[in-house]
C-alpha cells in the first residue's frame, strides 16, 4: 500500500490502487499519520490525525496548511488559476463525471467532448455577450499564431493595413505582418519606453488599410488600452490582440473585427487560443495560407476540423463557468481595479522608492512593472517576496525591474500580501 | 462541508477547502456513507463504511469498484492514457511535488517548467535513442499543420517533392503540400480501398525530389509500415507522420530527415506534437513561412518561442517515464504485438463473420478496422460492446464497419474482453 514515501519512478510500479489519491483508498487514510507524496523536490505532506481525534479541530488545522502550502505566482503567463477550479479539474481527472474516462482520453468527436466545447463556447458567448454574428474558435499555437493568421485571412499580400505600436507584442504583431502584407506603424511608442497609449483623434489612419491592430494589453510593458480606436479605413475592422486581459473586464466585441488571445494569463493553461471573428470576415484567407491558419475552416467545423487542445479547452471551460458564478466580467473588472488601485498606490505612495513608468491613466490592471529607486535592491526584493511565498516577481529581461502580474486568479489576499511586503520592505531600506 | 450531492455549479460557490477531494478533508471520509461528485452525468459515488469496518475488506471492495468505474476505450485518439499515468497528474495537480501550483500555472521560463521539458525531451531521447544531431520539438497544431511546416522548411515553392499515398492522412499531406511546393503521389493505395503498402522497389521515385514522404501508420485503414522505403533523391531524405503509432516500437530515427507526431494516440493528450528534425535540415524555411512554422525558431529556443502548451508537454513526460519503466520500446512493442494478434486471430478465425480487409503483412498494430459479414448487425455490435463498457468502436465516418484502437496504453485485458464479446455475439448471430 501506499502508505511509504514514494518517489515519482517507484510509484509506476505499484498498483494504481494503491495510489494515495485514489478515491478507493481514502478510508485508509485514517489510520496514517503522515504521506509523503513525490518528494522530488519539497514533499508535500498530509497529516491525518487518528481517527478518534476530534473532526472539527483536525479540519481546520488542515486548512490552514493546505493554504499555506500554494504560493502567491506573480507570473506573467502561465500564471494562477481560480484554486475551486484546480481542485474542481483534480477530483474529476480520472474520471470525468461518470464518463469513464479522463477528459484526456475523450474522442474529440464523442457526446461527452461535444458537451464541454459547446458548453465552453456558450459560457464565453454569456460572458462576453458575443452576438451571433461572430463566431468562436478554439486553436492552437499562441497570439504569434495569430500574428501570420490575421493577414493572411483579413487581406491580399499587397493590401495596406495599420499597427498601432504600444509595446514589444504589438512590434511582433507587426514584423509578422510584413511577410503577408503591407502593413505601416502608424503610432510608435518606442521612443518613450512604451509607457504611453496614443490621442486617437491625432492617429494618421491609412484609408485603404483592410484593418487596424491594436495590443489591448502589453504584458511586458504594462500599458493598457481603457477605450479603444475606431478603425477609420476602408472597411472599418479593428483588430485586438487580447491575450493579457481577456475576460479581466467586459468588452464591447461588436467594435472589432477579430479579437484573439492566448488563454494562459486569464481563462486557462497555455496550449489554447480563442479567436473570435466576425463572419462576414471568413472566407478570404490567401491561397497560401496554411489550413490551420484559415479561420474559415475551423468555423465550419466547430473547431474541430482536426484534434482541438481537449483538455486545454476543458480547462477553459470550467473557468468561464467559474467567472459567470462570480457574476461575470462587470464583477471581476470590480476584483481586479481593486487589486491594481492596491498596488498602484502604494508605488505611488512610497516617495519614490518605487516607481512604475506607465502613464498613470493607461496603466495595466493586469501587469503592474514597478522599479526600485535603489536598483540595487532589486535582487534582494525579489529574493525576499520569494522566502515569503510571492514568486515570479522579476520583471521582463528587456525591462528589468519589478512586475506584478495579477489576473483574474490572482487572489485579494495575495495583493495584499505583496503590498504589505513592499512597505515592510520600505521601512527596512528607505 | 461537501458531504452533500454537488452539482458542478455550486460546486463554485463552496469553500475550496470542503471539496471532497482536497487532501485537507480526506479524513473526514470515514464518517461518511456516501458521496456524490457532481453528478452531471453519472454520479461516481464513492463508497465509505463507518471507521469501525474492517480496512482490509473496505479496500479491497472499493479496488474491485473502482476498476468497474473505468470503461476501455477503443477511441481513434484522443485515446486511453496509462490509468498509473491519471493518478499521478491527478495527485500533483493541484500543487506539483511541493512548487506550491499546478503545472498549469507555472511560468514556462521557470525552472520548475524548465525540469519537466528537459526531461520529457530526455527521456524521450532514451525511448526512441535519439542521436544529438536530431532537434526534439514540441509544438503546436497537430499532424495537420505539419503538412504545411515540412515543405515550407524542407523546400522552395518550385522544388519536385514525392508523396506515398497510404490512407486519408498521407492524402491530406499531400494535398497541403500543394501550396508550398510541388509535391507528386509516386503511388497510391485509393484504387484498392487503401489496403496495401506498395513493394518500395518498384516505386518510381523522382531523383530531383527533395525528400519523400509516408505516414507511418493510417489511422484510419489501418495500415502501417512495417520497414521504411530509402529516399532515392538529391537528398535522400525520408519524412514521416508517425502520429499514431509513435513510441509504440522502436524506429531507427536515423532513416529519417523528420518525424513529426501528434501527441493524442500514443504518448499524450491531444495539444501537442513532437517534431524530431536533422539539424543540418533547419534554417531553410521560405520566406513566407510563418514564425509559427519554422523548426529553426522552436529548435533556437528548445521550444521555448512563445509559451509551449505546457500541461501537454508535461502529461507526455509522465507517459515516457512510464513507458521507460515498462522496459522501453521493445518491450512496448511486445504488448502491442500481442494485443494485435489477439484481435486479429479472432477476426481471421471467424470463418468470415469478422472481416479485415488490409493485406495481412501491413495490418496496424494500432488500428484494426473490420467489419461483419452481416452488415446489419453493426450498429448492434456497436451499441452491445457499449453496454459492457467497451466504447468507440465504431468505424471512421468514411470506412464504416468497427474499428478497435489499441494504442500503447489499451490493457491487454481491453482486448481479450473485446475478443471474448465477438466470439460470444458471433455465437449469437452466426
């Protein structure tokens, strides 16, 4: 039986049954006072009182180890996601509500698989309020996926069409565009270390551009679009790449003509990518273009033209239903301007000893760069938040300094923490 | 507490901490009768007697209850994973060997993540003994954009290349090759229902091609290279799609130029394909290729470009330990031979009530198509196979008939049942 410590080989050797986690054993539980679960690294250790001991106090111990067993993940993305999630997606791993099988195994083409994409899809579409007219993909390959597959189905190899450049995505947005049409930097904000969002009224838009691209969110740099251009072109289609605050807030999809993002700041793990378009936009794609870049192929098959990312998906899904049972996006914008009014005061407040670039009216509510006034301490910062259990603070290597990713996931409490840190932190080196 | 039936919406608005399957409350199990998890489907209950019952007895019902739970699945892929394989993803899902976050969150440029890569990538390299001179990909759109990257990184868009036409998938590779080059099919199975693999002397190959390609394995005629043809070109470079019967034997890595796989068959969950290249074949991609698609980018940043489906990649980790400690390849492809023989000696003792139409020597080890002599009784085959728990055996839209997939991780126990269950329906039926 599992009741010895295991390392992660020797445990391939048991019988399954005699895995900890299994549902079959967890009555054997009782009688252990400690497992030891893989214990690569740190083990992770549950404590199980004797069976005689009192239910409630034994409870509530565990509780708080278990809690105190997470970090607080800083992370630009991958980063956190919601924990009842996490926990929701371990309980039904093996076997996923009585189907038999992990969502991992599922035929793509089964009634069990059609379930979670469609309820996925439906969950985005409330969210979101996606009219009909736009449809939903669910794809692989990341935002830079999106970069060729945005000219390539949105215009021919010579069409003009306009980039407004806030940060390093959008520059890459951009260079990716050249190889399939002709795009113009229209707005740069290079110069000024892409701190700043551009006076819409003052943008020279090219009229024959097919469309214009903007990064809704630039993750490294930390500037946020609050409003959003109009695309005064010839056909009027604005394009975001949405990847770092897609479903932080509510978005009025109507104004553009595709929204893309990758799934792994806000909505789920890394491997999916959610694309939503305007039909009337489908059908265009340059001959050129490889099938799995063409929008209108995945549209015809429910995104299921080939083997989709399943439990990427799955995972998204339990996600949006999580986020609707929050309330949907109008109280999780509420969450999250929370958290970054937080954390932007305290910067703000601290005499300069921290200080973040960004104009104060663009500045993300998702990643929060802040430099030290002493840029010496910067290691030491990161090194202490770690101690305490508050990773991934190291800011981008083009940027350096400080960066505080708090999406959707990222807990109250561990903005708290943080901003409890930095001034415990201030008051030890100012 | 969640020791009340939970639907999976409320599950949400609970405590994270009452969750059934949080280790911080398994031991309040024992003074519980019955749970239901989310009972969307079908419940799966969990089963506890009162602390007083006898351990050993409790467990053993539950083992046998919990292998009932399990249903084997014939699915084409995404397909079984090894059940040792679930436990563990599921038992560090929540919080991976003491990081404090599920694999799922971590940052892709951690060094947690960083550790699961590099030995997936190491492993796999001592499954399959992967010389250095070959880069290991992990990427991104299945076999399907594949069909696009080979030629748009092994040759200009003028450049003769040569295609051997097996089955549906060779098919489509062929015909995306199209776009990028200038592809000819040297030999193609269509006439004869794709049931051959052609003699590869006779093939007319075009010495100017710049590689020739196969799929190793069709997944859907099941159909499968037993030895691989020689290139006989300019540059004597063999291709092959091997997605789905990668790892389920040795391959000699150093007949071919490149391997490329979907993860979904035999060594994953679907998100993720793995591309071994020959080094000195990166760095020649077409001008219009994009990032996405370029080997030379993924192989510069050990497939660390953009954020990696990253959940995929570790679920492939666990998978090549197992299959390591299994005893590697040859063990592997012992089992599989030997679940093959199995199904095909029923089909081929059945005195024609079974049928498989593929020539013996080339018949799959992964996919066995067949179908009845009495074609009415299909779809009750079918659905009485599905009433004893053994599922998606039906046929591919386009073949009809059955079909059994029997990749790496089907128990044998999976198909002696199923050959148990044909040999009582023909007893039924003949």
């Amino acid at each position: 039986m599992a009741t010895t410590t295991s390392s992660p080989h020797s445990l391939f050797l048991q019988n399954r049954n005699s895995h900890p986690l299994n549902k079959n054993n967890l009555a054997s539980f009782t009688n252990l006072k400690k497992i030891n679960f893989f214990n690569t690294k740190r083990a992770i250790s549950v404590t199980c009182s004797a069976a005689s001991a009192p239910t409630q106090d034994r409870t509530a111990a565990q509780i708080q180890s278990g809690q105190e067993d997470r970090v607080f993940n800083f992370a630009a993305g991958p980063a956190n996601l919601p924990e009842k999630v996490l926990l929701k997606a371990q309980s039904e791993l093996y076997n996923w509500r009585g189907s038999g099988m992990s969502v991992m195994e599922m035929s793509h083409r089964g009634k069990e698989f059609k379930s979670i994409i469609e309820k996925a899809e439906s969950d985005l579409r409330a969210l979101l309020n996606i009219p009909q007219e736009y449809s939903v993909l669910f794809l692989q390959g990341g935002a830079t996926t999106q970069f060729a597959a945005v000219p390539l189905n949105l215009c021919t190899p010579n069409d003009p069409v306009d980039y407004i450049v806030t940060g390093s995505w959008g520059d890459k947005a951009f260079k990716e565009a050249q190889k399939f049409c002709n795009p113009q930097v229209i707005w740069s904000g290079k110069a000024e270390k892409y701190t700043k969002i551009p006076n819409f009224d003052a943008l020279e838009q090219n009229p024959d551009a097919k469309y214009l691209h903007i990064c809704a969110n630039e993750t490294i740099h930390g500037v946020e679009f609050k409003e959003y251009p109009s695309a005064k072109n010839s056909t009027g289609i604005l394009v975001a790449d949405m990847s770092s605050n897609f479903c932080s807030k509510p978005v009025d999809v109507t104004r553009f003509g595709v929204i893309y993002a990758g799934a792994q700041k806000n909505v789920g793990p890394s491997g999916v990518t959610i694309v939503i378009v305007r039909k009337d936009l489908l059908g265009n794609a340059q001959d050129k273009t490889p099938l799995m870049l063409d929008y209108k192929i995945h549209d015809e098959n429910n995104s299921l033209y080939n083997t989709p990312p399943c439990y990427c998906i799955y995972m998204c899904g339990l996600v949006f239903e999580y986020l609707l049972e929050l309330g949907g996006l109008n109280e999780v914008e509420k969450m999250n301007r929370k958290k970054a009014e937080l954390l932007y005061n305290v910067i703000d407040g601290s005499n300069g000893f921290y200080k973040c670039p960004v104009e104060k009216s663009v500045r993300s509510f998702m990643n929060v760069p802040f430099t030290l006034e002493k840029s010496d301490l910067e290691a030491e910062f990161v090194k202490e938040a770690a101690k305490e259990k508050m990773v991934q603070l190291k800011g981008h290597r083009s940027v350096g300094g400080m960066r505080a990713s708090i999406y959707n996931a990222m807990p109250l409490a561990g903005v708290e923490k943080l901003v409890a840190f930095m001034k415990d932190f201030q008051a030890k080196h100012a």
